[in-house]
C-alpha cells in the first residue's frame, strides 16, 4: 500500500477535523463522526512510521476519518 498521498490529505486539513483511532476505538470513532457530520466518514490506515495517538486513549493509531 502506498501512503505517499496519505501524509499530503493529512497535511493540508485542520487537525480538529481528523479523528485518529486504535482498533479498540474505531466503532466509537465512526459513531462520533456520523453523528456530528451526519453522513460516513473517509477512513483510512494509519502508516505505522505515522505517529499519531488515539483521539480517545494514547495508544497508537491505527485509523484516521478524514472529513
């Protein structure tokens, strides 16, 4: 998989817009999102070398929901 574009989306949104989640978070991570924005997120893997924490725990994470 190639996530050369990946780090660009990333770059060039507001941060309070992304919600990064673990695996143990992602159902909650997609329940917030709908019900904020009220229709499906984009969501895509986290690079493993893409250091971000979980937005509901400080574990790493795995998934990102773009805007």
């Amino acid at each position: 998989m190639n996530y050369d574009n990946y780090e660009i989306k990333v770059g060039q949104m507001d941060e309070d817009e992304i919600i990064y989640a673990c695996v143990e978070h992602i159902e909650i991570a997609i329940d917030d999102y709908v019900n904020s924005e009220e229709r499906a997120p984009q969501m895509e893997i986290v690079a493993k070398d893409y250091n971000k924490k979980c937005t509901y725990c400080s574990d790493q994470a795995k998934y990102v929901l773009l805007p």
